[in-house]
C-alpha cells in the first residue's frame, strides 16, 4: 500500500521559484532513495535529481544550480525547490521510490508550468 503523493505544483512566471512536495506513505521512508522525473509534452520521462537514504544528490545538467532535491525522513517527504524557472521547465513532475532493485513505486504526478 506504498503511495506518493506530489503537491505544490502551478503557474509560475519564467525566472520565478516552486517548491515541490512527495508525501510517501507505506514505507519505510528513510530505506528508499528518492527520485524526481518529468515528462514535458511529447518528449520522454527524464530524471530530474534524485536523493539516497545517505542523502547524497545528483541533478540532471539541465536543473543543476537551479534545483535543489532534499528530503525530510521524520515527515517522509522529498522535496524540490526551482529556482529561476524556465519555460521549458515546463513539464509533469512525479515522484519516485527506489529500494534496491526489487521495489519501485511511482507517484502520480502534479503539473509545472512556466510561462508569462
């Protein structure tokens, strides 16, 4: 009974900041390594950042130095702040779940637009 569950998600204006949520519940949280993807229209899924459960970090080029993926384990979220947002930004934003190479759980999405 894993879920995910992504919030924070809307109309920004180019050069302005969002910050995502995922709520995981059902898991032991802290065991899982921690993914945000995105899926802009008509293009592939692609890894956004993605955190360990020894929170070490790693950003796709595209969003490094503008993004930043943390993680609160008390409160089992993962979060994404963006920063100096860009239209192609502009995307699907889901939250994944890793655990070794046997459990994988996906969240459903929450919608990023940037534009003016």
């Amino acid at each position: 009974q894993v879920q995910l569950v992504e919030s924070g998600g809307g109309l920004v204006q180019p050069g302005g900041s969002l910050r995502l949520s995922c709520a995981a519940s059902g898991m032991i949280f802290r065991l899982y390594t921690m993914a945000w993807y995105r899926q802009a229209p008509g293009k592939q899924r692609e890894l956004v950042a993605d955190i360990t459960s020894g929170g070490s970090t790693n950003y796709a080029d595209s969003v490094k130095g503008r993004f930043t993926i943390s993680r609160d384990n008390a409160k089992s979220t993962v979060y994404l702040q963006m920063n100096s947002l860009k239209p192609e930004d502009t995307a699907v934003y889901y939250c994944k779940a890793v655990h070794g190479w046997t459990a994988n759980y996906w969240g459903q999405g929450t919608q990023v637009t940037v534009s003016s």
